[in-house]
C-alpha cells in the first residue's frame, strides 16, 4: 500500500493531473527533509508506503516521530 502527499497551491483541490503538477514541490522537500531528520524514511517525490510488518510500539514511535518533524516544519514555515 502507498499514498501520496504533497502541498497544493491555491485553494482548488487536485481533480486532475494538470492540479497536481502544480503542487509546491520544495515545500514538500523540506517536510520531507524534517521527516528524515527525525528518522522517519519517505520518499521525496511524495510517495509514503504503508506496511502491516510493523508492531504497535513502531506504529506510536512513528506517530511520534512525525508529530515532532511536523512541529519543527512548521516553525521553520513562520
């Protein structure tokens, strides 16, 4: 299983691939440097793999984990 994150620009949803070509793509870079960082591995193109292999403790240590790259982006965005 996979999804893909990005940062969009404007308002408008991405409804198509045109929208999505348009997305921010060094705002993403940097999220996903912060998440490296913090030991959390995504792929700089946007696509995060899930994988049922993980335990509970690895689940709550990623949450972690990412909830900290998150704050540390977000001051860095201000």
């Amino acid at each position: 299983m996979a999804f893909h994150a990005s940062f969009g620009t404007g308002d408008e949803p991405v409804s198509s691939y045109g929208r999505l070509k348009q997305r921010d793509s060094a705002r993403y870079a940097r999220l996903a440097d912060a998440l490296i960082d913090l030991g959390v591995w995504v792929a700089r193109r946007g696509i995060w793999y899930v994988s049922a292999a993980h335990t509970e403790a690895d689940v709550t240590e990623t949450v972690e984990r990412v909830n900290a790259a998150i704050k540390a982006f977000t001051a860095a965005e201000l």
